[in-house]
C-alpha cells in the first residue's frame, strides 16, 4: 500500500471514530447538553482542526507526513476531547490527567525532534542534527505543556469547566465540575477541607503534577531517541517526514 493511501485510511478510521464518539457521547450527556453545548462545540471543531491539519500542511508546505505522526496525534486528541471531556474520564478515573500530560511529554518530544531533524537539519552531520533536534524537541514539549495549562485556565473560565482541578472532586463538596456553580455541602464542611492542606492547595498540585509527569515524559523520550542514536534502525526516524520531491520509502 503507498504511503498515501495508508495516511488516507488513517484520516477515514479517525474520523469515523470521532463521529461515532460524538453521536454517542450526545446521547451519554442528553440531559445536560444545554449547559455544554460549548464544550460540545469546541469538541467538535478541534477534532475537525486535527483530521485536516495534515492534509493542509502536505499542501502548504510540500511535505509528506508519515501515518505513525498522524496516530499518534489523533490518539492523543481522540483521548483527550473525547474519552476525556465528552465522557468525563477526566473525573471518572484519577490519573487520566496525569497520564495525557505524560503522553504529551512523549509524543510532541518525538513529533518534535522528528520535525526538526528531517525537515530543518538535513545538511548537517548525523551528530550534530541529533543533538540540535533533541535540544529543540525538549523545548518545544515544555511550551506546549505551558500552552497546556493556559488553555485550560481559559477554557475553564470561558465554559464553566473544571480541567485544572480547582473545584476537589471530593464527595462531600463536589458539585459536578461546574464552576458556574457553588460547591455542594454546607459552609462548615468547606471550610474544613479548605483549611487543611490537600483542601488550600489541591489546585496548585494538580498543575504542578501536569507539569512534572510532562517533564518525565519529555526526559524519558529524549533519552531513549538519544540512545537510539547508537543504533542503524534509528535512520528509520528520517522516513517520517520528508520533503515531496525526496525520496521516501514506503516501508515505515
């Protein structure tokens, strides 16, 4: 199968997937989809952004992107807006957060030095564009997560959400990640949890742990993409992007 198809298949199985997830997650939230309707909106338009991004890049800039880029960012944004915000994993199952903003660290590490190295660095020495590559990936992951964080901020103060943890998902007060909305429990059990540690610094933690599983994600990758140095399948990493009129083999 030629490379183009492959990235074709690719676009039509995430798409059909993000479709269903959408018709699905409108029946799973039917009874409060008055109050996300931006999420809702939001959700949609940013997995749209996703699927065409690729195909306007190859146009605009005259480069083939392989399909293992294009899997590993749908996946992320398949994880994140949908499982994550439509079906509320973000609150279902504790270490959701945790675990994207460590993907994160490992995905936009790769997707970065992978760019950066094949696209920007072609005419330098192996070791040179290595180094240069990895330096660039590191910080290009460290923006994006405090990118991260400010669009969360935004996103929560624009619709009401909860995605920095602010509100404590904690039985007693919690009330449904709304933060258009007062918390639950009477002023006495809020003031109680608040005056104690985990209640005065739950958000802080929850951002502060974003960044670091982040930062272990990107260390981690960049260690291993520098070992991986030492090795001849690592010049398989110069077939993930490459310019139209280059050479690229199929076999990826």
């Amino acid at each position: 199968m030629s490379l183009q198809n492959k990235n074709k298949l690719v676009s039509i199985f995430f798409s059909g997937i993000f479709l269903l997830l959408f018709i699905v997650g409108l029946i799973y939230n039917k009874d409060n989809l008055a109050s996300k309707w931006y999420t809702y909106t939001i959700d949609g338009l940013l997995s749209i952004f996703a699927i065409i991004v690729f195909p306007l890049l190859s146009k605009m800039f005259k480069i083939i992107i392989a399909p293992l880029i294009r899997i590993l960012v749908l996946s992320f944004v398949l994880a994140a807006v949908y499982l994550g915000t439509i079906f509320d994993f973000y609150s279902k199952i504790s270490f959701w957060d945790l675990l994207l903003h460590f993907s994160s660290g490992v995905i936009f590490t790769f997707i970065g030095f992978v760019i950066v190295k094949n696209l920007f660095l072609d005419k330098l020495e192996r070791k040179q564009s290595y180094l240069f590559a990895l330096i660039v990936a590191v910080l290009l992951s460290f923006s994006i997560a405090f990118m991260w964080e400010i669009l969360e901020f935004t996103g929560d103060s624009i619709t009401g959400g909860n995605a920095q943890k602010f509100i404590p998902t904690v039985n007693s007060i919690y009330n449904g990640g709304n933060s258009n909305l007062p918390l639950l429990g009477d002023n006495k059990t809020i003031a109680e949890f608040f005056r104690r540690p985990e209640g005065y610094r739950y958000a802080l933690f929850d951002t502060m742990y974003d960044m670091v599983v982040c930062f272990v994600g990107t260390m981690l990758t960049t260690i291993v993409l520098g070992i991986s140095y030492n090795f001849a399948n690592a010049y398989k990493l110069d077939n993930l992007i490459k310019y139209q009129n280059q050479v690229v083999s199929t076999k990826i």
